[in-house]
C-alpha cells in the first residue's frame, strides 16, 4: 500500500499499477526459476547446504549442524507418500516439539515413536524404564476410597476413655 501511493499521487489508474505488479511478480517468477536448481532430498549433503542458507542466523551458525541434522531427521520420520514429485508432511498429526524443563540444547533429539513423560515425584522413583508395559483405554479409570469414617455413639462419660482404649 505505501508502495503504490506515490503512482497513486502521479494520477496513474490502479489497473495501470496492479497490472505492473504482476508484470514484476511475472519477471521475479522467471528470475527464480533460472537461478534454481533442482535438490535430490534423499541425499542429506544436498540437504544440508538448502537449509543452512535457510536457517543462516547468528544462533544456527552456533547450532547450525545439529539444528539441520534435527530438522533432516524429524521430516524424515513424518514424511509419508503421496503425490509424485510432492512431499506430503502431516506435521500436525505426526510431530510435536515437547520442552523439558533442564538440560542443554546439545541434548535435543527426534524421538520415533510414543514417548510419556513422567515427573519425578519422590527421590526414590526410577528415572528410567525399560520396555515398559503401557495399556491404552477408552473408558475413564477411577479409583474410590473405601469407608474411612467411622461413627460412634457414646451414652455416657466413660465409653470415650474406652473407645479411645480401643
């Protein structure tokens, strides 16, 4: 919009002016398609150099190759067919980003698969377990407190010292 006030102000027709915006986007399209080259996603080398020209920050240039390695992995996991020529990605059914409170991000990893996570409780709890058994249900599981409370009718002054004898 801020573009297009000064042809605005030169009393130039807006289809004058939206039509030389798609002449532009018409020569950035051609531009585009002739620097471009084709990329193999099942070589990760060719890969690699795609993302770190995407992701080429001062904070990636630090995490850059775990980072790439991370993002290589992760599409890998989620990627399913599809179309030829077009990647299928169902991030939002497949992949989930969990941050667990601690630790550095060298200790960042793609995990295939289900993964619970459990807080520590008591320092005596395990922090690892191995093959664990899990059962998925699809009815609520409830637990009830038994009968705790107890009533007690006393007649006269010396059934509490007896009761609490007892």
């Amino acid at each position: 919009m801020l573009a297009a006030r000064p042809l605005m102000e030169m009393n130039l027709h807006p289809t004058v002016v939206v039509s030389a915006y798609y002449k532009a986007l018409d020569f950035a399209k051609k531009v585009l398609n002739d620097i471009a080259r084709p990329i193999d996603t099942s070589k990760d080398e060719e890969v690699l150099v795609a993302l770190g020209s995407c992701i080429g920050t001062k904070f990636a240039s630090r995490w850059g190759k775990l980072i790439s390695n991370l993002t290589i992995k992760a599409t890998k996991t989620i990627i399913r067919e599809g179309a030829k020529n077009k990647l299928n990605l169902e991030l939002k059914r497949y992949a989930r980003i969990e941050k667990i409170p601690g630790g550095t991000l060298d200790d960042s990893e793609v995990l295939d698969g289900v993964m619970v996570n459990k807080d520590i409780t008591h320092p005596k709890m395990r922090r690892q377990i191995r093959n664990p058994r899990i059962i998925l249900l699809d009815c609520p599981l409830e637990y009830k407190k038994g009968e705790s409370q107890t009533n007690m009718e006393l007649k006269d002054e010396n059934a509490m010292c007896d009761a609490l004898e007892q």
